[in-house]
C-alpha cells in the first residue's frame, strides 16, 4: 500500500527525516510461518513493513545511499480479541483479483495505477503498531524483496499485533494476476552473517534477555504523527 509520504519519525543516530513510503504484510501457510524475522527464536504467521525513505529521495535514487532506507517491522499473532487489519478489510477484499492490478493509497498520492485506485480517506498506519514502540531491534541489513537493496536500516519491534485468524486466512486465499493461490510470500530467515544486533528497551518490558546488547538512544514515541510543514 502507498502513501504520500507525509508521515515521518526522526532521532537518535538515524541520518535525518525519514518519510512512509509503503507498508506491505508478508504470511505464510501455516501460523508457524509467514514472519521474516524470528524473535527469540519463534515465527510468527504474518509481518508488516513499513518501508521509509531519507528526506530528499524517491524510488529513482534511494537504493544508491547507505543509510536512506528505513525498515520498521511489526510482527503480527492470531488472537480473536482484536484485529489490526480491521480497518483495511475493504481494501484487502478488493484485491483478491485474477485478472486486474489493483494498488491502493492512504489518503492522496500523484501516482497513476493501472486499473482501479482506492484511497483510504481516515486509514492511520498507526493501527498497526503494538502498544509498544521504545522495546526494539536495530540491525542494518538488506531488502527482502528483488533487488534486496543492502544498507537498509531495521528496526523490528519486540511486541506482536494481533490479527483474527478468519483474517490471515483469507489472505492465504488471495488469488494472483496469474490465477495463483497466494498462500507464502515472505522470504526465508537469513544468517546474520556477522551483523550486530542492536536492542533499546526504555519501557519495562523483560521478554528479551539484555547481555550482548547496545542500548540505542532512538524513540519512537510519536511515530506515525501527522507532520505539518
């Protein structure tokens, strides 16, 4: 899903203003796999990505730069008590489509889609955060989709969302443009090759164990504000 790309977080070492660009959810078959990441080991069925890109750049110049590309993850659980798709099941349904394109934008975006453009008038991305948002991980690495663009900066958050299992299931379902069941679209967990990972917890969370870690000075406390120039 694109967006205009208006909103944007900032601070701690991070190189400037990083403005949303897209976000997209990976899943898979089975509620054992789907995430593109594992915490403490454990997959999760479904994970978002918000995809930022530096101030000053678009989709013709950002890959060039190290650093201009952020990453933030959500990973999402099945619990029936709340839905963070909910405000995006419209959206969704509309997509299940075998023989057109179908993009969709939050709020109004310049681009020119192929078929059918639905424009998310109220949507706020913010919904689909956790309560949560100073306990994360920080690791540079690369892009999980071709070209799989290096020196992208992650931050993977530690608390799921939740998400309704008639949901994800749903998705499982999704036909392609070419008649296909799109039942796993997520990309294998890769080694870390001797990266870093970095962790902050300013909260009071205690599922993730802290020997081994850098503690960064970087909040997320207002991410997803609407910014006014």
């Amino acid at each position: 899903m694109c967006t205009p790309g208006y909103l944007l977080f900032s601070g701690g070492s991070l190189a400037g203003k990083y403005y949303l660009r897209q976000f997209h959810l990976h899943w898979g078959e089975a509620d054992s796999t789907g995430s593109e990441h594992t915490l403490d080991r454990v997959h999760y069925p479904m994970e978002a990505h918000f995809v930022h890109f530096l101030e000053g750049y678009d989709e013709t110049n950002v890959g060039k730069v190290k650093g201009a590309i952020v990453v933030v993850a959500v990973m999402l659980q099945v619990d029936n008590k709340e839905d963070a798709l909910q405000s995006l099941e419209d959206a969704i349904a509309a997509t299940n489509s075998s023989d057109s394109e179908k993009i969709f934008t939050v709020r109004d975006s310049p681009m020119n889609f192929t078929d059918k453009k639905i424009e998310l008038q109220e949507y706020s991305p913010s919904v689909m955060l956790p309560n949560d948002t100073t306990t994360f991980f920080r690791y540079e690495g690369s892009l999980t989709t071709p070209p799989c663009t290096e020196g992208v900066i992650w931050i993977v958050l530690a608390e799921p969302k939740n998400v309704l299992e008639e949901e994800l299931n749903f998705l499982r379902q999704h036909v392609t443009t070419e008649g296909k069941r799109l039942g796993h679209n997520f990309r294998e967990v890769q080694p870390l090759n001797g990266r870093t990972v970095y962790l902050n917890r300013m909260g009071n969370s205690g599922a993730f164990p802290t020997t081994i870690v850098v503690y960064l000075a970087i909040v997320i406390m207002a991410y997803y504000k609407l910014y006014a120039s």
